[in-house]
C-alpha cells in the first residue's frame, strides 16, 4: 500500500523514524545515528560501536567526521567561525546547521529524501529513507 512498499515493518515502528517528535521531546543523538528530531549541540557527538569514527558538532560550528587517532578530517561542513547553535536531523531527512541566533548556516540537501543519518564502520555517513535506499553518502575528501 503506496507509500508504504519495500518498507519492513520494524522501520515504522519508531516514531521518531518516521518523522514525528513529540513536544516534550528535544533528544541529542546517541550511538551511530540520528533520527528526525535529533540534534547535536556545541561539542555533542556520535560515534561507531568501536569507538573508531566520531561525528561532533565542534566548539567553532563546523560539523566534523574524525577518525581515531587523526587530526584531519574525512569530511566536514565547513561552518567553522560560525556561532554554534544545533546541528538537527530535521522531519523531512535534511541534516542542517543553524547558528545560535537560530539562523540557517548550512544544509545537506537531502530534504525530503532522507530519513535518518548513520555513521558506518567504515567510516563514512550515509542518509537513508524509509524503505532503506541511500539519499546520500559521504566521500572521503573533508569536503561537503
């Protein structure tokens, strides 16, 4: 039943997966994913099981992926000397940034089309809906 085909039932059995964030809600994202609704704020971050690669909304803005050990990044969104506010998976799957006065900074782009956020073992980021099809993924460079 549209728009429900090539969707596993343990997919909507979270609501916040399926783009719904009660009121009273307001989580920080823990382990390796973010679901709609939530957030990262300055110096929050999630990581892989193993602890090998991190995601941290830094102290200067910029939204980073490290891997452990190393000071470069694999890929960053490039908002350092920005006033940190939130980094939020926001309802329609689009992963943004907004400053501390609440402005839009930077955004993935991926609205409408994602639904969650994942860090892999591999060390790479990856948006997915819904029924499991990739909206985007990161590449290795340290750019968006």
């Amino acid at each position: 039943m549209p728009p429900w085909t090539n969707v596993r039932v343990s997919a909507v059995l979270d609501h916040r997966r399926l783009g719904y964030v009660y009121d009273t809600e307001n989580p920080t994202a823990q382990g390796d994913q973010m679901h709609p609704g939530d957030t990262l704020r300055r110096g929050d971050s999630i990581s892989t099981d193993d602890g090998r690669y991190r995601l941290v909304y830094e102290t200067d803005g910029n939204l980073v992926l490290y891997q452990d050990g190393e000071r470069t990044p694999r890929w960053a969104s490039e908002t350092q000397r920005t006033s940190p506010g939130m980094c939020v998976m926001q309802m329609d799957g689009d992963l943004t940034i907004d400053d501390a006065e609440g402005h839009r900074v930077w955004s993935l782009g991926v609205d409408g089309t994602g639904n969650s956020l994942r860090l892999t073992e591999e060390g790479g980021l990856e948006v997915s809906g819904l029924s499991g099809a990739i909206a985007w993924r990161s590449t290795r460079d340290a750019t968006a």
